[in-house]
C-alpha cells in the first residue's frame, strides 16, 4: 500500500489480452510499469530504494557511522533523487570496485516558486522553466499534471514528502494554424510564451498549494518548500507489428536505472564489491551535490575502503583495479533521417547494447575499457553496437567523464537505442532491455585485477 506523500500512480503495465504475450518478457513489462510509477528522480530514487529494502538492502545515512560486514548489501541516498547501492563480496582480500551508473532525471519543466498566473476571469497558467533540453513541441496538447517532492513541517523537523497528483490537470495547447501559418515550416518555442500550461479557468489564488496540501492531507502552512515537475499522462505502450517496440515517457534514462538495478540483484563475486549508481541532475550538467560532478560517488568508495579496515593506499589500489559501466541510452537510426547518422557506426533497436566512443572525451570508452565491454558481452551472450557521432555534428554528453574526475578507473559509456530522445515519449527496443540486465549480470559477477602494465585481468 502507498503512504500518504507518495506516487499516487498505481498499477501494472497491462498489455492487451489479444496480443502475443509471450513475446513480451516479463522483465520488460515490470520495466514499463516501474517507469509509468515514477515521473521524477525522487520518485525514483524512492522506488530504487523501496526495492533495495525489499531485497535485504540495510539503508545509511551520510550523517552516520558505517559499520560494514563482507558479504552484507547496502545502500545509501543523497538530497532524495540521487542513491549508491553497493553487494559486498565476503572474499575481499584483493578486491575491485565494479560499478554501473544512471541518472534518474529526464527532461521536463520545473513549477518556479510564485507559480500562478491569472489572467482575469479566464484563465489560471503556471509559470515554469525548461529543465533540461527538451523537444517543446511534444509537450503540447496532451494531458499533463504535476509531480516531486514536497518540504513539510511535521513536530519540529522539515520531512520530505512525494506527491504526484493523479488526474489530468494541465495543459499547454498549441496555436490553431489559422492563426500561425509557418508552424509546420517555421516552428519555435519560448519557453516564457508558448509553453506555459494551462492550470484552469479563473482558479483561485493559491489554488495549486491547496491541491497538493489537500494530496499530503497537512495544512497549506506546513509547506516549506517544494521541487515541482510537469509529467505527462500517457502511460507506456508497447507497439509495432511483432510487439517489437516500447514507447513511453524517461526512458532516457530510466530504462538504464531499471537494468542496472535488475542486474545488481541477481548477480555478486565474492572477490568484489557491486556499485550501482544512480545520479540526479544529469540533464542539466551534473554539477550539483547530488550529480555525477560530485563526490558522491568517491565518497561512498571511500568509506567503504575505510569499513574494511583499509587506508588511503588500500583504497586507490582497489580503484585502479575497477572498472565502471557509465550507462545513458543512444540515439538509433532514425527510420525517416538516417542521414543524421555516422555512416558506419549507427545502430538500430533490438540490436543490441551500444558502446559510445567520441574523439573529444565527451564519452569514457577508450581501447581499454572497450575491450574489457567486449569480453564481458561475449561472455553473456549480448550483441553489441558501436554508436559514434557524424564528424559534423556536436552531439551530446552524459555522466562518466565528469564521475571519473572525481574517482578514475576504467570506464566505458554504453547505452540502448532509442528513437526521440529528449521528447516527452520516447521509442526504444523491446528486447534491448534484457541484453543490458545480462550485461548488468556479467560485469557484477567479475571480478577485475590491474595485474602488469597495460594489462586488465577479468575472472569470475
């Protein structure tokens, strides 16, 4: 049962009795229905967190000591949207830090503080800004609500509560084309004009604090503080003439977090320790204390090293021994415009696990950590892709070059196919999923070694 303060979303992912369910696993459907159930990184990183108890996990706190036991699992969070999961091996004489990371933020807009906009007796809109790059157009005309965390006073202290308001409450329509001519040639968005949403006819002042304080049942006095998305409605699908595609909202990068995750939990050496990091904020930079940019991630590694008895050399040993898996998904071929495509290293869904390699060091891959993708993959049985960007085009970034520059080991970017990436429903490969959870399963069984110069030792 949901506690007061959390998603409000409910339900399993269903498919359609007439359909081929047997060619759906049942792994994806749990994917799709853990995405549906979490439109913020707080709620995320709650779900995360929920399943990690579930499964045994013991919580810490950064506040506290940590006393930690070879062979024991545990988990810890950052600022509510960012969380480090970690499966102690109980043979740790000669360990290595094996890790995945995700982000658990998409792209979406942010309610701003002074949220209410009244236009006479007509209309009631909510002022907002961009979070990150997202394509504007696809948040149009499509039922929207509101979604994240919540700040209360509860007996002294400051609690923080999830709310996603479960109904279609907002809008952002487009301009009818009578009126704008050049909107299939021409079209641009300002975020301050055209996508404001549309929260009602002449609503009362503070109306939306009351919905929410009504959500939580505490009065509208006891809100402090709040962090407030848009999210969309449209729960995912699954599509194509073989059942062949998945659409929904935050694939990028839930998809990610959900495979890791599954991977992390199924799978252990006894000569390592697992690390499954999922970070906030990557949308927009990483670069805060709950980002990829952070020490988060050192920190967490750090104090593990100390638990185990070990000092500042044991610790940079087992670092140098390690290896990182630094997930976000990739573009696919793009069905009416593969020319926007590398020639030769593009990739298609249902393909495979992509590896993203980039001349400028926006990704980690280099020969290396490479090789050591490729040899895990052969073990598991997982095809891989290769992605990289045409040499005309900038292309995008993610969180593994800015994690290694607080804590640098070996580390490869990869990511699934998908098509859309950055609307507010996105298109992705039914099948993929599971290749990146063998993938996910291989590299938390390993264990890894810096054995000579040059030379990376994979074992089981």
């Amino acid at each position: 049962m949901l506690k007061k303060g959390r998603s409000a979303l409910t339900g399993s992912f269903q498919i359609h009795p007439r359909r081929f369910i047997f060619m759906i696993a049942s792994e994806v459907r749990e994917m799709l229905s853990f995405i549906d159930g979490n439109p913020t990184a707080y709620h995320t990183t709650a779900a995360v967190r929920d399943i990690l108890l579930k499964a045994g996990f013991a919580e810490l706190l950064e506040s506290r000591k940590w006393a930690l036991e070879p062979g024991k699992d545990y988990f810890v969070c950052r600022n509510g949207s960012s969380i480090i999961a970690f499966r102690m091996g109980d043979q740790l004489e000669n360990y290595s830090f094996n890790v995945a990371a995700a982000h658990t933020d998409s792209p979406c807009f942010r309610i701003k503080e002074n949220a209410e906009i009244h236009m006479g007796q007509n209309y009631t809109k909510l002022n907002t800004e961009g979070y990150g790059g997202m394509i504007c157009a696809t948040w149009m005309d499509r039922p929207l609500s509101v979604a994240g965390r919540v700040l209360v006073q509860e007996n002294g202290a400051i609690v923080s509560r999830l709310v996603a308001l479960d109904r279609d409450l907002l809008m952002i329509p487009s301009v009818a084309i009578h009126m704008n001519r050049e909107v299939n040639d021409k079209a641009s968005f300002n975020k301050q004009v055209d996508m404001l949403p549309v929260l009602g006819g002449a609503c009362e002042e503070g109306a939306l604090k009351k919905l929410i304080a009504e959500e939580l049942q505490v009065s509208e006095e006891q809100i402090l503080g709040s962090d407030l998305f848009l999210y969309v409605r449209e729960k995912a699908t699954v599509w194509g003439c073989n059942e062949e595609f998945i659409s929904c909202g935050r694939l990028d990068d839930q998809q990610c977090v959900y495979g890791i995750l599954k991977g992390l939990l199924t799978a252990k050496n006894a000569r390592s320790i697992g690390v499954a990091a999922f970070f906030d904020n990557e949308e927009v930079g990483s670069g805060t204390k709950q980002g990829a940019a952070s020490t988060f991630l050192y920190d967490v590694l750090h104090r593990i090293a100390q638990s185990l008895g070990g000092n500042d050399e044991d610790f940079h040993r087992a670092v140098a021994s390690s290896f990182m898996v630094s997930a976000d998904n990739a573009h696919a071929v793009h069905p009416n415009h593969p020319e926007h495509t590398d020639v030769n290293n593009c990739t298609y869904m249902n393909k495979g696990v992509v590896i993203k390699t980039h001349a400028g060091q926006k990704y980690t891959s280099d020969g290396m950590s490479v090789a050591a993708a490729r040899e895990l993959a052969a073990r598991a049985g997982v095809p891989l892709q290769y992605f990289a960007n045409r040499s005309d085009k900038v292309g995008g970034s993610t969180l593994g070059n800015l994690a290694m520059a607080q804590v640098s080991m070996n580390c490869v970017d990869i990511g699934l196919p998908q098509l859309a990436m950055h609307s507010c429903y996105e298109t992705a490969g039914a099948e993929d999923t599971l290749s990146l959870i063998k993938l996910m399963q291989e590299l938390y069984s390993s264990h890894f070694e810096e054995t000579a110069f040059g030379t990376l030792s994979i074992s089981k």
